[in-house]
C-alpha cells in the first residue's frame, strides 16, 4: 500500500513517461496481463491509456488491472492510468520512507 507522498512521488515520474498501453473494446485480457506484468518487472512504473471504445471506465479497468496483475494504482486522470510495482530483485525506483 503507497502512502499519499509516495503516489506524489510516483506521480511526479510519470510525467515524463511514455503510454505503453491502450485499453481498446477487447477489454482486458490474460495476454494483456502478461504483457503488464512483464513491463511492470522491467519498469516498475508504467502509463496506459484508455480508449474510448474500451468497454467499462477507466477507474474499474484500472482496478481490474491491479487485481490482476498484483500492483498499485497510482493514479487515474481522465483516461491515462499509471500503476507501480515493486521489483524487489532489482528495484529501480526507491520510494520515500514513510513515517510510521
């Protein structure tokens, strides 16, 4: 679970990523969730895009997507999603500690 200034964080190096993804009417499928899941190990932290002929919101789509492939949903603006997942191999992208 991020904390509030860890998905400003995330949020704040997004903006300089690139849409890897487009959600079109086939929805999301198990291939589709492997192709996420195996960006997500590379990346950690990747854009999709929703069309407007995708088949629910982007907000259920993108809660389906992290149910599916186990990652946190950083952010849903407008039809873009961005979802982080945490390689605990070899971690790219080190987050802010929280305060607990």
């Amino acid at each position: 679970m991020l904390t509030s200034k860890q998905r400003a964080y995330l949020r704040g190096l997004a903006n300089n990523y690139e849409t890897l993804f487009q959600v079109g009417k086939d929805g999301v499928n198990d291939n589709f969730i492997k192709q996420v899941d195996d960006a997500l190990k590379k990346r950690e932290l990747i854009k999709i895009n929703s069309l407007e002929n995708s088949p629910d919101t982007p907000k259920n789509i993108a809660n389906e997507i992290a149910k599916k492939s186990r990652c946190d949903v950083v952010q849903v603006i407008g039809r873009r999603m961005i979802f982080y997942k945490r390689n605990n191999n070899e971690p790219k992208i080190i987050l802010p500690k929280s305060k607990k």
